[in-house]
C-alpha cells in the first residue's frame, strides 16, 4: 500500500462562521489571515468551500489581481445594507 486515505469530515458551516466573525470586526481579509499556521488539509478545504459559498450567497466579494497572487476577501457592500 503506497497512501491510505483516511476520511476527514469538512467543517463548511464551521469555516463560514469563522469568515464572518474576522469580517464583521474589520472591512478585508486576506487568505492567511483565515488560515491558522499548521491547518489540516480538511481545515483548508472546509475554508475554500466556505468563501465560495459565502460569495455566492452575496456576503462577500474575493478577488486575486493576478494569478498566485494573494487572495483579497472583502464584504460586499450591498449585504451591508440588507
């Protein structure tokens, strides 16, 4: 056996209400600012699951200026006033 996969179960909800505890205290976010030193693959997973989803609801806005470039996670404005 050259890799066993071991099943981790993903923490979607977990990661979305850790994104909106650090934006509801400041306007961005950067993609390490998320990510404690150290994170688990599911950890990582679970957060990028976590910004599409909320980017999808309209809660926030990312935007990577170039590509390897940093991740620039922001609120969007228009759910500020909702």
């Amino acid at each position: 056996v050259l890799h066993d996969v071991v099943p981790r179960a993903l923490d979607v909800a977990g990661a979305m209400g850790g994104v909106r505890g650090v934006l509801a205290a400041r306007a961005s976010a950067r993609w390490g600012d998320l990510i404690p030193l150290g994170a688990e693959p599911w950890q990582i997973l679970s957060m990028l699951l976590a910004l599409l989803e909320l980017a999808k609801l309209g809660e926030l806005r990312l935007a990577q200026p170039r590509p390897f470039g940093p991740l620039d996670i922001r609120r969007d404005a228009a759910s500020q006033a909702a």
